[in-house]
C-alpha cells in the first residue's frame, strides 16, 4: 500500500508498558512528526538508535514509535537497555496498523505533517547523513509552509 500525501491510517492502540493509556493517530496531528516502526527483535532498529535518541534529546523533533509485534518485557528490556526516544510507542502486538501503514519490513519511519499526512517514507534505519541531507531539510520545509 502506497501511502505518501495520504492521511495517516487512523489508530488508537494501547500505550506500550502502559496499556490503560492510548496513542492515537490524532496525537500525531498540529505540527510535524516521525513515526517509527521498530521492534526489539529487529537488528537494523538497534542500528538507528542512537539516531533518534540524538533527535529526541535535541528537541529538533517528536518521534512516535510504533513498537511491531514485539512482547512487553522485551520491549521494556530494550528500552531500558538503550534508552527511549520516543514521545509515546503505540503497542502494535497484532500488527495490523503496520499493514495499513503499508510496512514491509523494521524500521521504517514516516514524516507526518500537521494535518496528519504522510509526506515521506524511511525504508530502512536512520543515520546520521539521511537525518542531514533527507528529512531535516524536508521538516524545515514542512514546518515552514504550513
């Protein structure tokens, strides 16, 4: 599923460690956001990681995980382990806001507008020159033009 300029898939999963707590798609609307797939099982999202946690901490932008088909006491491991960059981590246990975001595989990470519209998808993990030459200059158009 092709999902570039289309709104984002609405969801409303349980919040990851806490799932008494929601994150919805609505959450990721008003100004411009990451929205990350990962999983503690997947190799290449241990690659991306400092990455974001280096975003998260710079305040240049909110990252929203969405934790893909992962346990609880693994993801929880992971994050104690490495750190947690994200702003919220939607619990995606069935997988299937991943299928309606299209995800083929972890990471992947998509640029949500403010209006909630995907405006660009990261297949593959994050590093520093994509974060420079990529989707930097795309949120600062992005967040310029709206």
């Amino acid at each position: 599923m092709f999902q570039i300029d289309k709104p984002l898939p609405a969801f409303d999963l349980p919040r990851a460690g806490q799932p008494d707590q929601r994150v919805t798609s609505e959450m990721l609307k008003g100004k411009v956001h990451l929205l990350n797939v990962f999983a503690s099982w997947c190799i290449a999202c241990k690659v991306e990681h400092p990455v974001l946690l280096q975003l998260s901490k710079s305040g240049q932008i909110d990252v929203y995980g969405l934790a893909w088909k992962d346990k609880p006491q693994d993801l929880k491991d992971w994050l104690d382990e490495l750190g947690n960059p994200y702003t919220q981590i939607a619990d995606d246990a069935a997988g299937r806001t991943a299928i309606d975001l299209g995800v083929t595989g972890a990471p992947e990470t998509f640029v949500i507008d403010r209006n909630g519209r995907i405006r660009y998808k990261q297949i593959g993990p994050i590093d520093d020159y994509i974060w420079q030459n990529t989707l930097k200059p795309m949120i600062a158009k992005l967040e310029a033009e709206q």
